[in-house]
C-alpha cells in the first residue's frame, strides 16, 4: 500500500524535529511565571512590590516625637502629615541616630500652601506673602506646628511684628 | 544530642542552606498580602485641592521620576465664563514648584491627576509583549524588564499618563505606589496630602470608607465615554475637566 514513503517519513521527521525544537526553546526561554495570571510575568508584580520605601509614614514619625503631635494637636496642622513639609523621611526613621532631616525654610515651605491663588478654594487661609511678611520669615511669628498666633504665648513674636501697611494685612 | 564532629560537619552546610532561604526570602516584606483580596483605586477630592504640589514632590522623590517627567501632576483650569469646552488649562512644571498668581476673574480649581488604574485599561491591551499588565489587585503595572521601549502603550493612553524614562528607555507609569500599598501603607500622594484630596481606596475592602463616600457623593472618572474602567473617582469635578 505505502510504496515509496521514504520521502514522507523525512519530512515527518524533520516536522517532529522543528516542534520539539520550537517546545524546548519556548520552555528555556519564556520564564516559569509567565501567564500564571494573564499574559505577562507574573513574578514582575513581586518585583514591583520590592522597591524600598522612601516617604514613612506620619504614623512612624510620631511614634517618637510626640512633643511635635502634642503641640499639632492644639492647631489646625494636626492633619497635615509630617513630610508634606519635611520631605521624604524613610532614611531619617531607619537610622534616626546618624542621618537627620535638613532643617526646613519656612519662607518656602509655608508659601507652598499658603500663597495666595484664586484657584485654591476660598476657605483656605492664604496670604500675599511679600505684603504679609514683608521679608520676615515665618516662622519669626508662627509656631509651624502650631501656626496660630496666640496672645499670651507669642509676646515675644508680637513685637517684633512688621508694621502691615496693606489695608488686608496681605491676606485674601 | 551530643554534637560530636560528625555530626557538626553534618549540621553546618544544613545550616548554611537554611539560613540561605532565610535571608532570600526578607526583601518579600509583604508575606500576608494577599492579591485576590484588594481591588486599588483613588479618590480625589477637587474641592480639597489646593495646588501645593506635595504629592508630585513626593511621587518624585518615592519613585525615582526623572525631572521633567511625572507620574502624577496638578493641573490648574480656568473657565472664563460659560464655554467649559475651551478651559485654560497649565500645569508648570508638573505644578511641583506650585503655580504662579492668576487671574481672578472666572473659575479657577486645580485638578490633580495620574494613572486611572483602568479595570479595561487600553494601554495593557496594545502591548505587543505582555509587558504591561493590569495585576489581579486593579493595579496597572509595567515589567521594566520585558518592556521593548516600543511607545505604543504611552499612545493608547488616553489620560496621557505614561512616558518612556530617558535613562531606561522603557514606558514608566504610576504605579500607586504599588511597593507601599502591598505593605499596608498608603500611597506617597495620598501620605503627603496636607488637605486629604487625595485618598487611597481599596474597593475590595468592605470597611474602607471609600463605599461611603461613593454612596453620598456624586462622583465622576475621566473621559467616561472611553469605557475603561477607570478606577480613581473625582468628587466635585468641573464639566470643563478633560
């Protein structure tokens, strides 16, 4: 029945041999984990999750300074977490010994927030910096963890306030 | 057991294999995360909003972003007067410096915006090697070592969300954080708010007060008419808002 199949069975064998080259190379090349979830590397997700952390976390940073939480909590700062202004800290709170935050310039810092911008919404305390401070820091007068200024603590701080010339004292 | 020097010679190399695995297995800090029991989102509070620039500052400085590119950004609107299809919209520098004073007249609100996270995200569908991916979390995630660098994902974005690193030459999104919310922590954004905009929402999560907030607010996503699925909610938002 099967006269002359020789040329048949060359190429069923050379056929075979493609397929199991091309299975061999797929399973050396294509990694273990790839379509365990879909069709991509399911180990990259692990490895995405890896990355150390740099900002950490209010929760950490109060942990310690509780004088600065005690003193957040008498103002309105209390809900802005520590490195809205102090800046990613994970380094500070895994060595606190040897590395430590810069110290900050209220005049940046604060005016990040608190700069006047008909865009910011209307209840939020803002100030025309240049007219309000005129120069001075702000720290010279605010507490920035405890930023309202009150008459019996800040005596010091009150006589040395500028003489505000704007009829809004700068502010919006 | 007496440990004679047999047994010391037997022991040591067992030893040594153990505490091989010990120590491979400490960078996987998050050992009780569990995929199939979270589903990320974002919320964003416009109103809250006041454009001071510490959550692009701190997505930077948590991610490694190049200057000039970012993973997430402020931008500022100004709608005239009654035509919100043509809103000014700028966002200098990311909005990371802040924005300088404008005008006073019209309506003026800041828009923070990032990745959507997209359940049907449309960048994860173009990528021709599985680079690109949305986890079984909700997280659209890119594996920087599959990734060919081809742009066709940062095209079929359409929140403009994503950006080939120059030093990788690979596509780089946000990736909420995805090393820190793994870890129970929240993302670098949301740590940072000083006002609360911005709030990371598990919506898997019975007891995250995103449900909430989603039952008594009136809520939008961006460009809603793509269909994608996205899954950061924008309470408050102008109609003018692209």
């Amino acid at each position: 029945m099967f006269k002359d199949t020789e040329h048949l069975i060359r190429l069923a064998a050379v056929l075979i041999l493609a397929v199991v080259a091309f299975v061999a190379l797929r399973a050396a090349v294509v990694p273990k984990s790839f379509g365990q979830y879909g069709h991509y590397r399911a180990n990259a997700i692990g490895e995405i999750a890896a990355r150390p952390v740099a900002h950490a976390g209010h929760e950490v940073c109060e942990g310690c300074h509780t004088d600065v939480v005690d003193q957040k909590k008498l103002g309105r700062h209390i809900v802005v977490p520590c490195e809205a202004c102090h800046g990613a800290q994970a380094k500070h709170t895994d060595d606190p010994a040897t590395i430590k935050p810069p110290k900050l310039d209220t005049a940046v810092v604060c005016s990040r927030c608190h700069e006047a911008n008909s865009a910011k919404p209307k209840a939020f305390p803002q100030v025309v910096t240049a007219d309000h401070a005129q120069g001075l820091a702000c720290d010279t007068c605010h507490q920035p963890h405890r930023p309202k200024i009150e008459e019996n603590k800040t005596e010091e701080a009150a006589a040395s306030k500028p003489a505000v010339k704007s009829a809004t004292g700068g502010k919006k | 057991m007496e440990i004679t020097r047999r047994r010391l010679l037997v022991l040591l190399p067992a030893a040594a294999v153990a505490w091989k695995y010990i120590q491979a297995g400490t960078p996987e800090a998050s050992p009780n995360y569990k995929l199939s029991e979270h589903w990320w989102g974002m919320l964003i509070d416009i109103p809250k909003c006041i454009g001071c620039g510490s959550c692009v500052r701190a997505c930077s400085a948590e991610n490694d972003v190049p200057d000039g590119y970012f993973r997430t950004w402020i931008e500022r609107y100004h709608v005239p007067d009654w035509a919100i299809e043509c809103p000014e919209v700028e966002s200098p520098n990311g909005g990371k410096d802040g924005f300088p004073p404008n005008q006073s007249t019209g309506k003026n609100f800041f828009v923070p915006k990032l990745c959507n996270h997209c359940a049907d995200s449309p960048c994860t569908q173009v990528c021709p090697v599985g680079a690109t991916f949305v986890s079984p979390d909700g997280v659209v995630l890119v594996d920087k070592n599959y990734c060919l660098g081809c742009r066709y994902c940062v095209q079929a974005c359409p929140y403009g969300c994503r950006f080939i690193n120059p030093k990788t030459n690979t596509a780089e999104k946000c990736t909420l954080c995805y090393h820190r919310i793994t870890k129970g922590l929240t993302t670098a954004c949301a740590e940072v708010c000083p006002t609360g905009a911005r709030q990371l929402a598990d919506l898997k999560n019975p007891s995250d007060p995103i449900h909430e907030f989603l039952k008594t607010h009136s809520v939008q996503v961006l460009k809603p008419h793509m269909a994608t699925g996205a899954k950061v909610f924008y309470n408050g938002m102008d109609g003018s808002v692209r």
